[in-house]
C-alpha cells in the first residue's frame, strides 16, 4: 500500500516495526511490511527512526509539491543494480535501437488512448461519431511514428509533432465525453486552467514518482533519457517512460468526472489558473491506488498495473545487458 500524508502538522515517527501515524490525539499504525512508499504532500514531523524503518524495508519516501510533483525522494544509498545497465542506457540512447524503443513508448500511449475512446464511445452512441474522427487522427499518428528509422536526435522533433497531434485530438475527445460542466480547452499544466487539467496535473506528478522508483530499483538512470533531452536535474527517462502509463492517470480522473464524484471545494484558485485542494487530492490518490491494484493482462502475465511499471523497467534493462552479453561474445 502507499501511506500518504496531506494534513499539515502530521507526525510519522516508527513504533515497533510499524509506521505510527499521529495527528492531535488521534494515533494509527501501520505495519511497514504493508507499505510499499510514503507519499508526503503537506508539512509533516518525520522522525529519524521513521526515515531509518523505511531504508531498511526498500520504502522510498517521496515529498510532492502542490501541483504533485516529487521535487524529492528519501531513498537508500544504493543504486538499483549494475553499472554496465547504465554505459549500454548511455549508447543506446544515440542509437537506431533507442529510436525504436522510444516510438514503442509512444505508440503504447497512442493506443492506450483510442482504445480508451472507443471504450468511452460504446457508452455514448450519440458522440461515437465525433469521438471516431478523433480516434483516426490519433491512429495517422501511431502509424507515421511506426514508419520512422534513423536515430531519436535525428527524429525528434517529427515524434514530438506527431505525439502534439495525438494529444490535441485526444484531449478534444475527452473534453467532449466528460460532464459537460467541465469541459475543457486541451491541455493546460501549470498552472491548470480548469478542474479536469488540475487533477490531470497531479495524477500525472505521482506517476512520475512510481516511474521513478522503477527506474532505480532496476537500475536505469533516470536523467539519461532517449527522446526528451538532458538538461541538468532533468530525469529525462522517467519523462520517456511515463508515456505508456499515463492511461493510468487518465482513466482515474476521467471517471471521477465522468461518475460525478468530483466537488467544487476539491479545487482552489491561484494566480492564471488552479489547483488540487487537500479534499481532491484525498479523493484523487485513493481511487488513483484502488486503480493501481487492478490486473491486467501484459506480456503473457496476470499483473496488477501498480506492477507493470517495474516489470517493464527489469524488462528493458535486461535487454540492455543481454545486448552487451552478446557483444562481448562477438569479439
């Protein structure tokens, strides 16, 4: 499970081997083999033994700014695995193989979205017209990316027009699905420019931080990236990666929409636009996990989705060093 602090002056300290959560005179417990990261999006008192309790049974703790964003990360010393994950990540990146991997990412988004739309469409006769142009401009996308060859530095700014193009007809279709009291005029980040981006905004920012985690623990570099460029502090990869999950992010806010559990205190205003309030953030990150628990069918497995990320970071690494395996028995 992911233990996530949002009220202000929480403490977290370690009682026994368990987490003990405190705020006034109210105490929870929470056993830290349930616990699989802590999530802390407000002002809280972490104590040392807390912090200590978490490196030692593989916890990262993760601090999201108010748009949730991780701007940091408690986490153990060690890097995920080898060095040589690491060298390969570095040559591939300039290669045609990470050209192909990258389209790959961006393709699984592609997809993702029109089989959502389709979903969607089913359960709304009267739009599955409209919702079926969009999808078509999407699939011209998905099928031109599928054409490339050369390197990313030599495509990049192609896949970055198509995956535009993708986006707009994309976000266009879910702006005409949702409740129509929330219709919204494409993407808008930060600050978001109406409540559906708002919550968007901050799904995304905890996505962000699982990619993260997978990234580490299976031994990739999170700031060398393949399509997004390297800008110092820039976790690249991770802003790589993302694209295939964000469906995750997706469905758990459109439906919230959509079921009409979403409320006007969930949101506050900020200069040029909103953000998430603590009353949506609580709604978001619980249906954001009871999503995450959910299985799937992915490469031939039975996988929870809060799974398939980590499963796909070991599975690219491994690529990475069989590669290098294979070279090295060349020579």
């Amino acid at each position: 499970m992911q233990l996530v602090i949002s009220t202000y002056g929480t403490y977290l300290h370690k009682k026994d081997d368990c987490f003990e959560v405190k705020l006034k005179d109210e105490k929870h417990r929470i056993s830290a083999n349930k616990v699989d990261s802590i999530l802390i999006a407000t002002g809280v008192i972490l104590s040392n033994d807390a912090i200590e309790l978490a490196v030692k049974n593989n916890i990262d703790i993760v601090f999201l700014d108010g748009f949730g964003n991780p701007y940091a990360r408690i986490w153990q010393p060690q890097f995920g695995s080898t060095t040589l994950i690491r060298r390969k990540q570095l040559e591939l990146a300039d290669s045609d193989k990470g050209l192909a991997l990258v389209t790959e990412w961006v393709q699984r988004k592609m997809t993702n979205q029109i089989d959502f739309l389709n979903e969607l469409a089913r359960q709304r006769p009267p739009k599955a017209e409209k919702v079926a142009e969009y999808c078509s401009k999407i699939e011209s996308s998905r099928q031109k990316l599928e054409q490339l060859s050369g390197s990313v530095e030599q495509k990049r700014s192609e896949i970055l027009g198509l995956e535009g193009s993708a986006g707009r007809a994309y976000f266009s279709a879910l702006s005409l699905l949702i409740p129509e009291k929330y219709a919204f005029n494409g993407r808008s980040r930060q600050p978001a420019k109406d409540e559906f981006n708002a919550m968007l905004n901050y799904a995304y920012g905890i996505l962000y931080s699982r990619v993260e985690k997978a990234c580490i623990i299976a031994g990739l570099d999170p700031y060398v990236g393949f399509l997004h460029t390297d800008n110092y502090a820039k976790k690249s990869l991770v802003f790589d990666l993302i694209e295939p999950y964000r469906i995750i992010g997706d469905k758990t806010v459109f439906y919230l929409f959509s079921k009409r559990q979403v409320k006007s205190d969930f949101f506050k205003k900020i200069k040029n636009g909103m953000m998430l309030d603590k009353p949506g953030k609580q709604v978001l990150i619980a249906a954001f996990n009871e999503r995450l628990e959910m299985k799937v069918r992915h490469r031939n497995r039975n996988l929870q989705l809060k799974d398939i990320i980590q499963f796909d970071c070991h599975h690219i690494a491994n690529g990475l060093i069989k590669k290098k395996k294979k070279e090295n028995r060349k020579q």
